[in-house]
C-alpha cells in the first residue's frame, strides 16, 4: 500500500480566517451544546470542509480532562432487554454530546472486559450493563477514579452505585397473582446463579409463594440464555410432578420457554399452564407470545443512570429502584 | 460537590521502577497484540494497580496517529439483524483490540450522525451498518481521509466500499420457489424505498416472477419498521385481491406480517398464505415463525467488513457480495 504523502495540519485559525470568524466561533462549532448562531456554524463548517480541516478531539480532550467518551460494557446482547436499554441509552447520550464506547463482545460472553483497556481509552464514566459482569470490575474502576454506574446489577456490598429494577417487589407480586389464580405447582425458571438480579427475584418468588400459604417452588436453571430455558423448561415438563406455572427470570427465558410447552409438550399457554416473565420486553406483547410479566422501564432505567454517571465526587454509591408494574397478558390465567 | 486534590500524575517510568522492568514493557503491556510474556505483564499490572496508573492512550494516539477506535454508525436497532451484526463485528474488533464506538442514536431514527461528531473523535474508520442511511455521509468521511465500509447497503454511484448480501439473486430464487409453489397473486412488501436493500431485492423478486411467467406483484410498503409491515400486511390482506404469498424485504417484518395474517385474519400461514423473509435472523428459526427465508450470515459480513477497512489506501472502492441461501421452513408452501 503506497502511503499519502503528510499534509501541512490545518489548524482552527486557518479555518477562523477562511471564514471570516473568531476562533472562537470555530472551538464553538466543534464542541457539543455550545452556543452558536446556525449561520456562523455553517460558514465554519464550510470552511472546515473546504480546508480539510479535522477538529482535533483528542489533543482537545488532553487539555479539558474530559474524553466525552462514555463506556459501556455489555455482557449478553442476545437479550432484547439489552438493545433496547442501549438505545435508551445512546440517545441520552447522543443529547449531551456524549459517545458510548462498547467493551465486550469476547467470544466468551460472561467475561469482563478488562480493566487496562478500559483504563486506555480514558472514559470519563462506565456504565456496567448486565446482570453477569463480576463486581471485580467495577471495583477496579472505582479505584482508578472512574465513575462507575451498574444497571440492572447490584454488587454484594452494595459499594457501587446502581440502577435496578424492582426485582424482589416484582418476583412477590407474581408469586402472589399465580397463587391467587388457583396454582398448585409453581416453578421457578432461573437465571445465571451468581447475579443479582436472579438472587432477588428468586427471593419475591419464594416470599410470595410462602406468604400465601403455597410450597417451595420446583426449580431448574437456563442461565439467562436461550437455549438453556428451553432445556431447562423440558425438564421441568417432563417431570412427574410437572409444574402448572413457571416464572421465569426473564422475558428472554419465558419466550423459550412458552415455545417448548407450545410446540413440544403441546400445551395451551395460559389454560393448562402459566408462564410468566420479567422485563416487559416490547417482544413480550407480540400476539405469539401475549406474555404476562412484569415491566422494567428501560427509559426511566437509562434516565436514573445518566443522572448518577454525573454524580462523579459523591462520596456514598446511590443505589435506585425503579418501580415497575405487573403487566397482565394470556400466557397466564388469571385470578377469578 | 468538593473537588479532589489532583495528585502527581504517576508515569510508566514510575510503573517500570516499581515493577522492576523495563519502560518498555509497561508499553507493551498496554499495547493492544504486543508480545510481552504473562509473568512480566501481571507485574506490570500489579504495579500500575499498587501506584494507580492510568496509561494515557489518547496522549498516545498523538503520536501514532491512531485511536485505536472505529466508528459504527447505526441506523435502526429494533431490527434483531443489527444487534446480532453488531456483536459479530466487536468480537472482531476486540481480537484486534480494538474498540466501537457507537454513532446515532437520534431520537429521529433515520437522520445521520453529523459528519462533525464522527471527526471529532478520529476514528480509525468508519462502518455504516444500515440500509438507510443516508450516502452523504459516507462521501463526507471518505473526503475526509477515513475509510468507510458500508454493511447491507451500497451507495448509487458505488463509490463507497460496500459488503452486502445476495439480495437480487435471494429475492430471484424466493420469486421462483413460489412460483414453483403454485402461487397465484404474489406480493412484495417493501422496506425503506430509498434503500439499495430494498431496490435490490424488490428487482431481484420482480425478474423472477416476470421469468416464471407471473405477473407483477402487488404492493404495499412498510419502510422496514415493524408497525409498518403490520399495516401494510393489513391493507393487502383486506384488499379484494387479497395475495395467496407475501415476500417481505426483511425478516423483521415478515415476523409482523405473518402475525397479522395468523392472530388478525385467521390465517393458517403455510397453508392459506405463504410469507417469505429476507436475513435469517435467529428469530425465524423459532417455533412461532418457522419463516422460510434467504440467509445473510452476518459472521461472513463482518469478517468480510474487517478486512476492507484495513484496505485503506486501496485507490478503488471494493464491492462484496457475500452469497446466502434460501431456507425453507413452513411458512411457505413448497413446490410439490
């Protein structure tokens, strides 16, 4: 490959002088939610094109501290949840002038990106959206002076801030809805063991089912993935004792799920039996799945999260719970 | 809030030192793919954790000229063909440590990324991961010293390097398996009208039909959103003349279409009417949709993507069409 031969650098005075403004003017074009006239910035940006010129971000960032640059580490994006928070996300973002850079997206999907290259793009804040990242991360982060925002995700103690939906709340309320439709056999449908989000919602669950006088619940595991639910769900229906409702961790599971007691044990959803999910995903209320579940509101979630990112000196994590509501469909029968 | 004292900046001399190793391999350690044997970068690691080292890769992208970073911008994330595109691409970056950093996001979902906003973080490159965003954009970049690859799009004058799917030849032979299918009244449900996806398959579809000896397919459009295929399945449905098979420009509305025509109008999908996609997305293997359709393995899209945008001084602009196949399920009727 022949290279190009380096060019004298256009500078912001080249493109001031071109068109006729203050240097000022040109630093205003190029930076997020300064104020500028439209008719000043389109001469500067005729200019800028005219000359070849490239803002210099970079050189810029080294001066204000700031990369504008926020991360975002994504652990399991097959989860529709996930690209929908996302795009909550990146619009929030996008209004403030803010970029989202992606770590992840290893071939070995639960695991973390890693601190050092992290650290080497100089965020100016992380946000860990996932329910499986280790806590380690964002620990690390924390260290390094990062502001580090957990959605949907609590570590154990507690010591970073986050943003999470009404897991437990949810769970119990479920549990109650199944048990006042006449349930005998409940069944819990796990996520992945060690995550927050799976440890408070299998504790609603029991709490519901155990304050309405029913039993433990049957139990198998599907890890957050799809293939699992659907593994996981034929066992349970193909044990002796076969549940007449699973609540699943979530809507990502309950979807595999209903697939399997439909197409392959041949079951009437909703009448022969219940499956419930957590999230209210927008595919949750397509008519092949009319999923009763319980909602998480990925805008008010992402809106929560961007308060908090700029919470960067506060001296104690803030944690928020972000209600949502049980959402009623057919795949579960209800109370009379 | 009360600001923190700014403390020494720590150098990788100071890393080095502590560690016992060369400057040098403090470098390597934070270089993406540099050798450096296990036991010299964890010392190195646990050095720059002990002192609270932040390598400055911007500093350093000043000097080699290279971020590190490439730009993706994307169009319209509902579509499940985008995400999953999307982790094939960062699994790829990633091995070559390299990072995304994610561009729109627009409330206003069509409109592009301002060519300023992609400037101002200088981008290694730049991929255009939509069927309809807008060519503009793409001249801007390349103008500007960046090499754009377009994914699932061309622009008109072919300029821009481009990796696409067999969309005339996918849409010719889904034309030719319904017309071997015995349909009557075949139907194109389009996406959005000025992309080349759209143009390429709705051609593709017409040149079959017309070489089959059918005729013209009747037509409604649904821009590539789900809402849209809904209705517009809902007005060929209705309509006196209603189709006897449904080709939609994408999966993603195929899945809408064939919920109408199965949960609205009570049709046996398969039997009464066959709906046909395009893209093979995970979801139209599941049980609900079992949709027949034409493949784009997005594997081979995005390592085919990978290795344009390292083409970078390359004087022609490469066009890649990466072959598909049709995949037959039960959504549609199949010759006898």
């Amino acid at each position: 490959m022949a290279g190009t031969r380096p060019k004298k650098a256009i500078t912001a005075y080249d493109v001031a002088d071109h068109a006729g403004v203050s240097q000022s003017a040109v630093s205003r074009t190029f930076t997020p939610g300064a104020s500028i006239s439209a008719k000043t910035k389109a001469k500067v940006l005729a200019s800028a094109k005219a000359l070849g010129y490239r803002p210099n971000f970079i050189a810029k960032s080294l001066i204000t501290r700031k990369s504008g640059i926020t991360g975002v580490a994504l652990g399991y994006a097959d989860n529709p949840f996930y690209p929908a928070l996302m795009e909550e996300l990146m619009k929030r973002l996008s209004r403030q002038g803010r970029r989202f850079l992606l770590f992840n997206g290893d071939p070995q999907r639960d695991s973390d990106p890693e601190l050092e290259e992290i650290l080497r793009y100089q965020v100016d804040a992380l946000i860990l959206m996932s329910s499986t990242l280790s806590s380690h991360l964002a620990a690390d982060c924390k260290d390094a002076g990062i502001p580090v925002v957990l959605i949907n995700r609590r570590t154990e103690d507690g010591s970073t801030s986050s943003v999470t939906g009404d897991n437990f709340v949810g769970a119990r309320k479920i549990a109650e809805f199944l048990m006042a439709g006449g349930h005998q056999r409940p069944a819990f449908l796990a996520g992945a063991e060690n995550s927050s989000t799976n440890r408070e919602r299998e504790e609603g669950f029991r709490a519901g089912l155990s304050a309405a006088g029913g039993t433990a619940p049957l139990r198998a595991c599907g890890n957050y993935q799809l293939e699992g639910a659907r593994q996981a769900t034929r066992e349970l229906l193909a044990s002796p004792d076969r549940p007449d409702a699973i609540f699943c961790a979530n809507d990502h599971m309950a979807i595999g799920a209903l697939e399997v007691a439909r197409y392959e044990f041949g079951l009437d959803v909703g009448r022969e039996i219940s499956i419930v999910g957590f999230d209210d995903v927008d595919m949750a209320a397509w008519p092949s799945f009319d999923l009763t579940t319980y909602s998480q509101p990925v805008n008010e979630m992402a809106e929560a999260a961007m308060e908090l990112i700029d919470l960067e000196e506060k001296a104690e994590p803030v944690h928020r719970r972000i209600p949502g509501e049980l959402i009623i469909r057919k795949s579960a029968r209800n109370p009379k």
